[in-house]
C-alpha cells in the first residue's frame, strides 16, 4: 500500500509543474496549519471552517488537474494512477461539500424537506463522475487491446508476409545485422539508374556469352545482389519507420513489440547509419526515419516546463544486457 502511494505521488510529482508544485507544498501547509488550529479549539479556524474548506478545495484542484491532465495523455500507461486521483477528488469534493451546508445550514435546519433537494445533489454528481470515470478506463482498456491486436498482427505478418520474407532473404544473403553497412556499397542506394545498367549488361553478357570471362558475370551477379539486398534494407527500414510512427500514434502497443522484435530493429538501425545518412541528404528526405530514430534512441518530451527523458529502444537493451 505505501509503496503504491509512493508511486502514485512520485509519478504526479514528475508530471507537475513548478506552479502545480508550488500549489501542491502551500496545500500542504494550510492543511497542516488548520489541523494544528482545530486541535487548539482556536476560533480562526472555527469561526471561518467555510472559507477554510473551500479555500483547501480550490487549491487542491488548483494542484492537481493540470499533472493529472498530462497524466492522461499517457493513455493506458498511468490509467490507474489517473483513476485513483480522480477518486480521491470526488471524495474531497464530497466532503467538502457536506462541511460547508451543514456548517451554513446548521444541524437542525438540515433536516428540513426544503433541503432535501440540495442534500441530493453529492450523490448525483458522484454517479455522474464514477459513469465518467468508468468510460475513461473502458476507453483506454479497449484502445490498449486493439494496439496489442494491431501489434500481434504485425509480429505475425513479419512471419507470414511472403513479400516481407522475401525481402529479408535478399538482404541476409548479402548483409549481417552484425556487421556496419559498407560506405562504398551507398552508391548502389542512390543511383536509380544502377539497376538498369546491371539488368542491361546482364542481357549482353547471356547473350553473347563467349565475349565475357567468368569474372565478369560474377561481379555483375553480385552487384545486382547487392541492389536487390539494398532494397530489402529501404524496404525493411521504411516498414519499422512505420512501425515507430503507428507506436508514436498510439496505433500500435510498443511494449509488445519491444519484446518481441526491439533486438532487430535495433541491431539494422544502428548497423546502417551510413545508408540512413546518405538518403537523408537527398532533397526531400532531409526527416527521412525520424520517427525510427525517436523510437531507437529516445525522445526528450516537455511537460510543464519539465524535460522528462524517454528511454528508447537501445538504451533499454544496453541496460538489460548490463543488468544480466
């Protein structure tokens, strides 16, 4: 229970704001400094309890929307802590609301009929805000299943997709995940006329076979090798550039697909820096794979004049491999 709390003021904590967290130590204090008057019987606090209470409930939500809120755009990540603080202010409103007419009211008057439509107004509320409240989780419960649906689908499609698998296998039978992508071979990337040359002379050289030694025809070979490897590898890097971005929109769960294919999109990321670069510099794909790059590397996000850091996909590798 406590370390549910501690998580629960730690994670509002990182969301707020410094107004939001100079709100939240003066609510605090006055809460504080009105216990200490109730416990001394002092007139201050007896005389004025409407004006402290409302004043406590003002701050407090004053406090706390504006983390909550940033909270919220998280969708399902912190759906419970957004829950539990939505909660905890109808509560506060509750009594509050009861503090205030009973202490307005008196305690005989409070009985009368007259006041029974007033006395019915806490529980209309409290249903409204738990009907709110229980179609903000169904709505984020439901939109997490659908991204782990979407996201099984696509694990599944790598699998099964005949083109997918066809790409890849050109590009295993050239280049390894495990070795840097060769700076000499980007020409091949960029050049569009390149295939057309190598097609050409791989025509001439069936053709008239006895004009061209065997030497030939292998470095023709491989070089059309290496231009059908290198489209698997666009391929490949525009489908995770994808990827990222469906992730980015919330279309897609990465915590399912970090589990299941982060080794990989990591490992083509970091090994064609050369590639990524030299299309970057074309006119046009100057943001080529920047949704990529946010998903491997990391994303600073600004929430209420705080910089939160966001772990990507290869520091949190790096720090797993450590931690085995």
């Amino acid at each position: 229970m406590w370390s549910g709390l501690q998580g629960l003021l730690e994670t509002t904590w990182k969301y707020a704001a410094r107004a939001d967290c100079a709100f939240g130590i003066f609510l605090v204090g006055i809460i504080s400094f009105g216990a200490i008057l109730a416990l001394l019987n002092h007139p201050i606090f007896y005389d004025h309890i409407i004006i402290w209470t409302v004043g406590v409930l003002f701050v407090y939500f004053v406090a706390i929307i504006p983390p909550v809120k940033r909270m919220a755009d998280r969708r399902d990540e912190l759906l419970l802590y957004v829950a539990i603080w939505g909660i905890i202010s109808l509560t506060a409103f509750i009594i509050a609301f009861y503090v205030v007419f009973f202490v307005a009211t008196g305690a005989s008057s409070a009985t009368e009929t007259s006041w029974d439509r007033v006395l019915n107004f806490p529980p209309v509320i409290a249903a409204v805000v738990g009907a709110g409240l229980g179609w903000y989780v169904h709505q984020q419960l439901s939109a997490k299943f659908h991204r782990t649906g979407n996201s099984f689908a696509l694990v599944i499609q790598m699998r099964t997709s005949s083109e997918f698998i066809s790409h890849t296998k050109k590009l295993a039978a050239v280049y390894s995940i495990f070795d840097p992508f060769p700076s000499t071979d980007c020409e091949y990337a960029l050049r569009n006329n390149k295939r057309v040359e190598l097609d050409q002379l791989r025509r001439t050289i069936s053709a008239h076979p006895e004009k061209h030694d065997a030497t030939a025809k292998l470095k023709c070979l491989n070089e059309l090798a290496k231009i059908e490897a290198i489209e698997g590898l666009k391929y490949l890097l525009n489908f995770y550039e994808f990827m990222a971005f469906a992730i980015q929109a919330a279309d897609l769960d990465e915590t399912l697909l970090y589990e299941t294919i982060s080794p990989h999109v990591v490992g083509w990321y970091n090994q064609t820096k050369v590639l990524r670069e030299a299309l970057s510099e074309r006119p046009g794909d100057k943001l080529a794979f920047q949704h990529l790059e946010r998903l491997v590397k990391g994303y600073k996000e600004t929430a209420a004049r705080k910089v939160i850091d966001f772990d990507g996909w290869e520091k949190r590798l790096a720090h797993e491999a450590a931690n085995t």
